[in-house]
C-alpha cells in the first residue's frame, strides 16, 4: 500500500524502516530510535545507527526478503532515490509512504508529514521553525555566481533546474549554468567552459571527488575557481538543513574573500 499524505495510518508505527539515507537522520532527530528497525548501507548518519541497525542493502538495490522478514510496520522511501519496481514490490504487501522533495518547500512539508506519520509532530514543528530561521541567514541580494555543480566523473555529470541541489545553489547564491536542463544531464568541459563558468563545485557524493580531481580539473579549466564541496549540505533534505545555511554562506565567503 503507497500512503498518501492525507492518509494517516490508523496506529503508531512501531517497526520502521528508511530506504533513504537523509530521511533516516531525520527519523533520527525525532527521537525514534526504538521504533527505527533497518535503514541501508548509505545511511551513514546517525554513527551509532549506521553500527547498530539492520542495513537491507543499498537505497536502489533493497534486499526484499530481509525487508519482508523483518515485518515492518512503515516503509520510508523516496520517489527518486529508490526504485520503484522495487518500491512497487514491496507495496504489495506493506504500507510504504513515498516521498517527492524538489526544493525546500518539498522538504519543509516531507517534515510535518512525517512527524503526522509517525506521531512525532510536535517535534517536527519546532524542526520546521528552526530550520525556516536558520534560512533567514542567507542574503537573496548577495552577487550570484556562475556554478556548475559536479556529481559525477566518467562521464561528467550535473544537475538540473528540478532538482533540490539546485534549489539550494540558488538560495546560497550559486547560479547553476545548467539550469536550462532537468534531472542530471551528462556535460562536457568544453560545456562548462564555452557556458561562462566561474565556479565548480565537486561534490562529495554520489562521486567522491577528491584534491587529485580537483588538481585534475584545474588544468582544464585555468581561471575558474573550483573547490570541494560536502555534497550531505547540498542534497540531504532532512535534519541536515539546520546546518546547510551556515555551509553556504561559509562556501560563499571562501569563494568570493579574495575579490575586491
């Protein structure tokens, strides 16, 4: 069964399970450490979960059986992270709620939703609240600055104009160039170049750029500004955005400091 947010389960979930790594932090920040039984082997934050939990394979290769064996009652997926012929799989059988986060409004939302869900709202509220002042941080009228964020290498890969990395480019005042694209279009350095880039961003996942890459690029691009960037403060939509404010200014400042 695929839950619709107006469709509340009738009891307090007590056996769940996150597909998605952002989401189980967030499950995490609200207090639901008994009732949390399985997460995946990218669900890294919390440490103590990541060591303890029962991992049911990656977030687009899930190991059914075990999901199944498990008896959960709440299955937490995410329209894009996760397959959906396996989501659809599971569904036949377990209750599964599917989210779908674009931008921050998505998430804010995907938040007070979850809190109904799993009877948690007062502290998803105050979560909502916290991360909404949190955003205040960020200056719209700062100069904006021509970026191309980089998630993937052999071949190149970027994001598009409807995706929640662009979403949080925009409001950290990074211009995405590729912006006339959806979803996550392969580019070329030659794309990058002609395009008027004055900033890469390699983030650290799903690729895992490192300084050998970014030394790698340099050569290509003399004259742009490329840095590495945690990739978590750019696309994790859960928890982590009470801390993406202060990262973006932070990378704004280090980008920008040395210009007159």
């Amino acid at each position: 069964m695929i839950l619709k947010v107006t469709q509340e389960l009738h009891y307090t979930p007590a056996r769940i399970i996150s597909l998605v790594p952002s989401q189980t932090a967030l499950l995490h920040h609200l207090e639901l450490d008994a009732e949390v039984i399985g997460i995946t082997k990218f669900c890294i934050h919390p440490s103590t979960w990541f060591r303890e939990k029962t991992r049911i394979g990656g977030t687009k290769s899930l190991h059914i059986e075990k999901i199944i064996a498990l008896q959960p009652d709440l299955l937490i997926a995410n329209r894009e992270e996760n397959n959906q012929q396996e989501v659809e799989l599971l569904a036949e059988t377990l209750p599964v709620w599917v989210t779908d986060v674009k931008n921050l409004f998505d998430a804010l939302h995907m938040i007070e939703d979850l809190g109904k869900l799993t009877r948690k709202i007062q502290l998803s509220e105050q979560l909502v609240k916290k991360i909404e002042v949190a955003f205040q941080q960020l200056d719209p009228r700062r100069k904006p600055i021509r970026t191309a964020y980089l998630i993937w290498k052999d071949p190149y890969m970027t994001v598009g104009t409807d995706t929640f990395i662009h979403d949080m480019m925009t409001r950290g005042g990074f211009v995405n160039i590729f912006s006339n694209q959806t979803r996550y279009p392969v580019c070329s350095i030659e794309e990058i170049r002609l395009l008027g880039c004055e900033l890469v961003l390699l983030s650290s996942e799903p690729y895992p750029f490192k300084q050998k890459h970014l030394d790698e690029l340099s050569k290509l691009l003399p004259g742009t500004k490329i840095i590495l960037a945690n990739g978590e403060m750019f696309s994790w939509y859960g928890s982590h955005l009470l801390d993406a404010p202060a990262y973006l200014n932070q990378l704004y400042e280090a980008v920008t400091q040395n210009e007159s």
